[in-house]
C-alpha cells in the first residue's frame, strides 16, 4: 500500500483535498532485452507489485524492456556504474566471472531436472560467488531458458550443411569457437542488431530459444527451427550489490523473497509458454526441421572442452557426474 499525504487548498469558500503519492526511498531500474509480452517481463511485474506491495511503497520498481537502457552488456555497465540496477543475463557475465560460461555449455546438460540440480547445487554456489566477487552484481533468482536451436533460410540436419553459414551468436567466446568448430562463421552481435541484420542478409542465421524467436519476430526473415537443442541453460535475475546493500536488512529481504516469488511466478508460465511456442511458430509459417544432434554433440565437444580453463573443466566435468 503506498504512503499517501493529502494537500489541502483554501480556493474561496471551496476546501479542495487533492492526494498524491510520497516519493518511494528507493528506486530500482530494472531492465532487460525481452519485449512487453515475454515472460521474464511478466515476471519482472509480477517482482515490481511483490516488491511495492510488500516494502509499503519504500522500494519503486521501474521496469525498461526491449533494451530501453541499452544492450546486455551496457546495462551491466550501468548497474556497476550505479545508473542502472537490475537485469537479466547469462552466459556473457563470463566476460567478467569466467564460472559463468557453464551456464551454457553446448550439451552439458541432460534434462530440465539435470540442470536444476546443477543451479541449485554447489554447482551454482560456486558461479553465484565468483559473479558475486567479480562483477558487484548478486544473483536474486533463475529462470530456466529453453534450449537454444538454430533458425535459417535453409534446413540443416547435419554439422557438414553449416559450412560458411554466417551466423550470429552472444558476444560468448564458447558459443563462438563451438559454432567454428562446427563449420559455421559465427558473429557476436548484439541482440537488437539481428533483426534487421537477418532482414539485410548481412548474416544468414540466429540462434536462440523459441520464445526469444517468437518475441523478436524471426519467423519474418527465417524459414526453418532447426531442432539442435544444442544448449540447455539458465539465466539470472540480478542486482547491483552496491544497492542492494544501500538498503535496510528488511527491505532487502522484500527483495529477496520478491525474487522467489518472481521464479516460482516464471516456472509455472514458462512451462506453459513451452507447450504453444512450436505450433504458433508453425502457424506463422517456420518449418521444424529434425537434427541430429548426436552429431553435432559429437563434433563440438572436443572445441568445448579445448574452449574451458582448468577451473571450468572441473566444474564441467561435476556437472557431467550429477
């Protein structure tokens, strides 16, 4: 319930009462790549009324999707600088806490259930401490992200048809010497970037999970889902440790719980968004190509393994033994 002051103002003989808001004491701008209709957006509002509810209007959440406070990357850059709060993000906190590559290793998971004892073992203790130490950001929770397939303008069943294919791929040094390896020529680039870029034929593929597919559109500019599965991953919600720690230790604890609220929120609408993403792709006209992805499998694993340091290959190989 938010704090409210009523003004009063004498006009004649007339008492006017005009109510307005008190300003929260915290703000928290949070934003993300995804657009207004995606889950992690929903699940960002589901966080804010948590958040607003619970903090009796201490605590304002501004949410920024379609990448309104730049690119992933940037908006790292913001929180760490303080002009910028909160966000969601993945693999590319590699480029700060190289733990965080196993988030999204080619082929490194089995199922949903091998991932989630990964996330919520000492697996993920590990990266959770390492991105906590090395970026200043603190993961709140995690959303799982379906896996990752590969859309082009030709079917691809096999690692020999990726040949010169240019691709498009995170700014993730795994992700591109995975996909080298494979035959492909891989292109970091920023998300917002792909749209047009697969529009202009500057590159010929993307990859991505179906719902990211869907919300961006692709199904304008890419004929065929290519089922490579090829990456089971994960992703958090984060914060700036810096403000979080500026607040008291039961508004942080609104956060945190906020936060749980806001995973168990997004796992039940995930699992449900899974169900319908591949016939609404069919129905706007992506043909579902199958893979075989014991080939691809195969084929990267020996640029996987080559592609983590001593630290990730031992964690790579607990994540294997789970």
């Amino acid at each position: 319930m938010l704090k409210q002051l009523f003004a009063s103002t004498l006009i004649g003989s007339t008492l006017l009462a005009a109510p307005f808001a008190m300003a929260a004491d915290y703000t928290l701008k949070f934003g993300h790549l995804a657009n207004e209709q995606h889950v992690w957006n929903q699940a960002a509002k589901h966080f804010k009324q948590q958040v607003e509810e619970n903090s009796d209007g201490q605590i304002e959440v501004q949410i920024f999707p379609n990448e309104q406070l730049g690119n992933e990357m940037d908006t790292i850059n913001s929180i760490q600088l303080g002009t910028a709060d909160m966000t969601i993000t993945g693999e590319s906190l590699q480029n700060w806490a190289p733990l965080a590559a196993m988030m999204a290793v080619p082929y490194a998971f089995r199922d949903s259930e091998h991932l989630r004892k990964a996330v919520e073992g000492e697996v993920g203790e590990q990266i959770e401490t390492q991105i906590e130490e090395k970026t200043g950001l603190v993961p709140l929770t995690w959303f799982e992200r379906g896996p990752r397939e590969l859309t082009s303008n030709r079917p691809i069943k096999s690692p020999d048809e990726l040949n010169g294919l240019r691709l498009r791929v995170p700014n993730v040094p795994l992700f591109v010497d995975t996909w080298q390896a494979l035959g492909a020529k891989p292109t970091p680039m920023s998300f917002s970037e792909v749209f047009t870029s697969l529009q202009q034929g500057t590159i010929d593929a993307q990859e991505n999970p179906l719902s990211l597919i869907e919300s961006a559109s692709f199904n304008e500019v890419q004929d065929y889902v290519n089922m490579t599965d090829h990456v089971r991953s994960w992703i958090y919600v984060v914060v700036g440790k810096n403000k979080l720690e500026s607040m008291p230790d039961e508004l942080q604890q609104v956060v945190m719980d906020a936060a749980e609220s806001m995973h168990e929120f997004e796992a039940e609408k995930f699992t449900e968004d899974q169900k319908r993403l591949e016939q609404a792709l069919k129905d706007a006209g992506m043909e579902f190509v199958e893979v075989d992805q014991q080939a691809f499998a195969e084929k990267a694993k020996p640029a996987v393994e080559a592609s983590l340091n001593e630290e990730q290959q031992a964690l790579y190989e607990a994540i294997q033994d789970l």
